[in-house]
C-alpha cells in the first residue's frame, strides 16, 4: 500500500532489544517504489538508525495513521524543524500550491531549502538565532499573513508549543487548520493507548481521549484540548 502525506511507519530501532520498541517516523517521501524517512538523533532508537549501514534490513509496519485532506488549491503549511518530513510529500503531491512557514532553531535545522523553494508557492523561513531567514518565531509572520489571507486551509506538524500557537491562530482568523501531532507511540496501532490526547466533545464536557496513532495522526486543530493534551 502507498503511503498517503501525513501518514506514518514504526520502524525498529536497531537489531537488538535495546532500545525495544520501535518508533514513528512520518514518511518523507516515495519513489519507485523506495521509502525515505527523514529524522533528528535525539536518542537511542536514532542512533541505532543512524548507525545502520547500507544493505542491512530495517523491520517497519505501515503505513499507519490517516492522512492529510486533500487541499482544494493554495492552501498554508507550516513546519516548525523536522516537522517538515511530514509535510514535505504534501507539498510534492501539490506543486506550487503551498505558502510555507518554516521556523527552525538555526540554519543548520533547516535542511532542503533549495527543494521547499521549487515545490512552494512561497517560503517564508525563520530561525531563533537569525542565522537565516526571520529572526523569532514563526508564527509571527505566519500572523501577518493570516491578517489579510483568511481564506486559506491550513496544514502544521512541529512541537506541540508551535502548534498551539498556530490553532490559536487560525481560530482567531476563522481559518481551517490541520495538524499532525508528535508523540512517543509504542505500538502504533491504537491498542497500548500510550499516545493519548484529549479531544473535545459536546457531549463529554471533560473531553474524550483519542490515539494519536490510531485515530490521528492528523486532526482538527479546534477539536483538540491543548491545555491537556500529553503530546
């Protein structure tokens, strides 16, 4: 089965049992057939990837989760540092459709900008060093530009802070926002329920938990409770 944008695979970090479980990576991109993941070393189940050479095996399930909708047009990505690897096959699938946002740490986070270039309508780059692009974060020209264009769908993966900023956002634009939440998952399926999150509901006034695996990754900003969210 073909990947969908926004969609994800648990892959096995390493070949021993340390670390065990394995770990959620958005898929990058597919081509001929030839999945690509693109990810940060933060621990042991990175290094372990990391550490891999050419020709050994990598054990995967997926792909898992839902999908981003399909945009209908211009729509607004925004991606705050590796978030990008989930919306980098939506932006390929719809050429010169997007006005990215992409804020980063530094220069060196912000890897591909040449390739956002091409496939973006326009791509507005922040740092919080300045090292290029905008100094600060990017929600602040994100803000600006929702200011005068309200008419646009947005789509964000990033850390849970910057996402919040952007539903908040988008909620007092009136604008649509997609997200694709970043969690610790340990089965991907939905049935260890380690990767809750609470989404609102009418009839529920404290909410109802959801999976991120199973019943995202991909939700509706405004159905999320952000204050009590664990991702």
């Amino acid at each position: 089965m073909m990947p969908q944008p926004g969609q994800f695979y648990m892959l096995q970090a390493g070949a021993t049992c340390d670390p065990l479980l394995k770990r959620p990576f958005s898929f990058f991109d597919v081509e001929n057939g030839e999945l690509s993941f693109l990810y940060r070393i933060r621990g042991k189940g990175t290094q372990a990837i990391a550490a891999m050479m050419p020709g050994q095996t990598l054990k995967l399930i997926g792909p898992l989760g839902n999908a981003y909708s399909t945009p209908d047009g211009p729509f607004i990505a925004v991606a705050g540092g590796i978030g990008i690897a989930s919306l980098y096959s939506l932006l390929r699938a719809h050429p010169g459709q997007a006005h990215l946002f992409w804020g980063g740490r530094n220069e060196n986070e912000l890897l591909l900008r040449n390739e956002m270039g091409i496939l973006a309508r326009e791509v507005c780059i922040t740092t919080d060093d300045g090292s290029v692009g905008e100094k600060g974060l990017v929600t602040v020209p994100l803000g600006r530009f929702l200011s005068s264009r309200r008419d646009l769908r947005v789509f964000a993966c990033g850390s849970t802070p910057m996402m919040r900023a952007v539903a908040e956002l988008c909620s007092s634009a009136g604008v649509s926002c997609m997200v694709s939440l970043e969690t610790y998952m340990a089965c991907g399926v939905g049935a260890c329920l380690g990767c809750v999150v609470r989404t609102r509901d009418e009839h529920h006034p404290a909410g109802t938990l959801k999976s991120v695996c199973k019943d995202g990754p991909v939700f509706d900003a405004a159905t999320i409770v952000w204050n009590g969210t664990s991702v």
